[in-house]
C-alpha cells in the first residue's frame, strides 16, 4: 500500500512508492553505493606517494588523480540527476554504479599517471551519475520525519566514509606493500559494486513517473551548465598547493575562467527560460530557482562548504610538517572529528522535523565556535600538548558539523516536488562541489603565503590560524543566510516544516 503523501513535501500526481517494509532495505542499498564513492574520495589521498613512485607521476599528474575526480564529479551532477527524474532513477543508478565499478577497475589496472588521471576522470564521472539518484531516492522513498531520518543515516555514511578513508587506505598499503598497494584502493571498489549490484536491481523501485516518452534532455542547456561549472572550478582545482610563494608565472592560475563561467551561466539562465517558454523540458526549472527554501539552502550549502573543506589541507599541514606527526598519527587527531560528525548526523535527521532551521543554526555556531578554540590553541601553544587538545576540540566541531549538512540537505529539499529531486539534488551538489573547490584553494593560498611571507622561519602554527580565520569569517557570513531563512521561515509560519 503507497505511503501517505506529507503535506509539506510535494509530489508529482504520478509519483509512486513502494510499500513501507520494502523503503529501508532498497535505501539501504543506496548507503552502501554512497559509501563506496565517499570512500574513494579521501582513502586515495593517503597513497599519492605510492603511485608517485611505482607510475612515476609528476606533480601534474598527480594533481590530475585528485582534481580529474572532483571536476568531472561536478560536471555529471545536473544532468544526470534530470536524466533520472526523467527516465527513472533505477536506471541511472545501475548504470552509474557498473561504471563505477569498472572505472575503478581500470584505475587500479593503469600503467601510467596518464592514464590513471584519466581514468580517474571517467570514475569521477560515473560518481556523478550515481550520487543524484541517492538523494532523488530519498525524496521517493520518504516523507515527513522518516526522510530526515534517512537524511540523518545518509550523513552518519558521509562520516563514517570520510573517518575510515585515510585509515582504511593506509591499512591497504601496508598489507600489500607500498610499491604497487595504491592499486588495492581503487581495486576494492569492484566486489563491493558486484555485491550491490544484484541488490539494487531486486529492491530498487521502478519509476511509475510517466514523462510521455517524449521528453529529450536538454542538450544546449547541459553544454553551457557543463562549461560554465568547469570554465569557474578550473583555476581552483588546477591551483594546487604545492607550493607557497615560490610557484612559476606559467602555475599561476587562469582567474580570467571564473568571469567566462558567470558569463555562460547567465546564458544557461536565459536559454532555459526560453526552453520553458517554448513548451520544453528545462535542465533547471525556473519552479525550483524561485523556490526561496532551496535558495536558501543551497547558499547556506555552498558557504559552509567553502569554509569547511579546506580546513583538512592546512591541519594536515600543521599537523604533519609543522608538528612532526606521521600520516597515521595525523589521521587520528582528524578521525574523532568525523566520528562526532556521523553520530550528531544521524541524530540531527531524527532532530530536524522538530527543530527546523534553528538546529542548522546551532551547528553553524558550534563549528565556528569550536575552530575559534582550535585557532586560540595553536596560537598560544606550539608543543605537542596542543596536538591533543586540538583533537578535542575538533570533536566538538565534528558535532555542529553533523548538524548542519544532513539536516540542511533535508530542509533544502522539503518542498522540492518529487518529479524534480535528482535535478535539485544535482543542483545542490554541484554547489557543494564549487564550494570546496574554492575553499580548498583559498585555505591554501593563504597557508603558503603566510609561510612564504618569511621562509627562513616555516611558522606553520601562525599559517594554520590565519587560514582558520578565514574558515571562521566565512561560517559567522553561513551563520547570517541561516539566520536569515529562520526568520523568514517563522514569518511565513513554517519554522519547523520539512
């Protein structure tokens, strides 16, 4: 028997679930193909040095391994998350998930850094054809509290992903030795892909959406949202942070992309209007761009995002060159922080068809007060005491961090009509994804200039507190857009909807 529509989540007459009993064990699926792509961003980090020396990849190279990823994980976001309110979710998450599961293999087989970072672009894109299609299935399979509670397990994955990558990764390395190791952390991928894969295809519903089978993606739209995505990402994730002060005109950045990605993206505005107009199928709807709690949600996304994520380089950084800590003593200083993250998610999803956006509020402050602390310590301390201590507080972090993405996805994503869910998961994503692409590259770039600024000292400590000071400034900016939307939401009588 269909579940019950929620009043305050929207859904396309067509739109069809299946019975409650069969909701969990096919979004448990989804989890596990989560889980799989989350890991694969952070656990390749730890064996860089591994490929350096078996492929022999330069800095270029590399960096490609890293970046590849992120950009073409950006660039699948939108369209395919459209392919799936249109064609079906099922489809493309099979889909995405087999090439996943291949472009991993591949990875792992590769014989040069060429080809890894070119395979790594084709994984990338596979991941953005998958990770739509968990988010639109959220929004089918749940209304009301259960989504935020699947909203909360699908955040407690993120941290569990994110806590036991460099963990996971380097426990590979050692089994299998750290000339040709790095393969197994691509090459795991494949029996967990071939676990889910039978699984997704018995328990995942089929669509009952019926679009006339003569809905065509819009093509002109994807192009100019594609170029327009790379044309801003482009400096960012090509910056590095190698190098601090020293880097060569030729590695200095091409910023003038970023005002040819704005450009194309008012195009991409104005053709999709006139998509509309004409009767078409737009890649994005205007519905959904007018919608002001997606607006909302998207801005208060992409500010924490782009204070977060850098937060990882510069630590990492501090803890290891400037502290003296080996990978894995700096991966347990971090690991508490990812912990409290997944536990304060799970229970923000549970939390936040009682509290609304003020539970958002609360994590933004918690995590801006917590990396306040943290700048605090490293200024006054510069012995391995403060290591410890930092650890702690960053438990603390960990929790307003849990509190703030899973919950904000949820309230983001409330009144988006269910016919619209991958786009708007795309949407939200794709966001998230230009966000810590600029963040790293800022956090970075004030790093190196602090130790570039007197190279004959390395101040690591004073470069980690000045690029926490730009992560704070930009939480306190995620803390005012929060703010702003509680207010409108309890104006319009809505605080606490989802």
């Amino acid at each position: 028997m269909p579940v019950p529509a929620d009043p305050d989540s929207p859904r396309d007459a067509t739109d069809a679930r299946p019975p409650r009993d069969a909701r969990w064990p096919a979004f448990a699926v989804c989890l596990g193909a989560g889980f799989m792509t989350l890991l694969d961003v952070t656990i390749v980090n730890v064996a860089l040095p591994s490929i350096e020396h078996s492929l022999g990849a330069g800095p270029n190279e590399l960096q490609w391994i890293l970046a590849g990823y992120t950009l073409a994980f950006g660039l699948a976001l939108v369209p395919s998350g459209r392919l799936g309110d249109v064609f079906g979710r099922r489809t493309l998450f099979l889909v995405g998930l087999a090439a996943f599961a291949l472009t991993s293999a591949a990875c792992g087989l590769a014989l040069t850094g060429t080809a890894l970072a070119a395979t790594r672009f084709a994984q990338g894109l596979a991941a953005g054809v998958l990770n739509p299609q968990i988010i639109g299935f959220i929004q089918d399979l749940f209304t009301g509290p259960a989504r935020g509670r699947a909203f909360g397990w699908f955040g407690a994955t993120v941290g569990v992903a994110t806590a036991i990558g460099p963990l996971a990764g380097g426990a590979l390395l050692a089994l299998f030795g750290t000339q040709e190791g790095w393969r197994s952390v691509f090459l795991v991928n494949v029996p967990i892909g071939l676990v889910l894969f039978p699984f997704a295809w018995r328990l995942l519903p089929r669509s009952a959406r019926d679009r006339g089978g003569r809905a065509r993606l819009d093509v002109v739209g994807s192009i100019l949202l594609a170029a327009g995505v790379v044309a801003i990402m482009w400096p960012f994730v090509t910056s590095g942070g190698e190098g601090g002060g020293s880097a060569s005109p030729a590695a200095t950045p091409a910023w003038w992309t970023i005002g040819v990605g704005v450009a194309l993206l008012v195009t991409l505005w104005w053709w999709e209007r006139r998509v509309e107009r004409t009767g078409g199928l737009p890649l994005l709807p205007a519905a959904l761009l007018r919608m002001r709690s997606f607006a909302f949600g998207v801005a208060v996304s992409t500010l924490y995002f782009l204070a977060f994520t850098g937060v990882w380089l510069s630590s990492t950084l501090y803890l290891q060159t400037g502290m003296g800590l080996t990978p894995l003593q700096a991966g347990l200083v971090l690991t508490p922080f990812s912990i409290s993250g997944a536990i304060a998610a799970w229970f923000g999803g549970r939390l936040i068809s009682r509290f609304g956006r003020p539970l958002v509020v609360v994590g933004i402050a918690v995590s801006a007060a917590a990396l306040l602390a943290v700048m605090l310590v490293v200024r006054a301390s510069t012995d391995l005491s403060a290591v410890w201590l930092v650890a702690g507080i960053l438990t603390v972090a960990g929790l307003g961090n849990g509190l703030v993405i899973s919950p904000n996805q949820t309230l983001t994503l409330a009144q988006v009509p269910v016919g619209d869910a991958g786009t708007a998961a795309g949407a939200l994503q794709t966001m998230q994804r230009i966000g810590a692409a600029v963040g790293v590259s800022a956090n970075a770039a004030a790093f190196f200039a602090v130790l570039g600024a007197d190279p004959g000292t390395a101040d690591y400590a004073r470069a980690f507190s000045v690029s926490l000071t730009i992560v704070v400034a930009i939480l306190v900016l995620a803390l005012v857009v929060a703010i702003a939307d509680w207010r409108r939401r309890e104006h319009a009588g809505v605080a606490h909807a989802v």
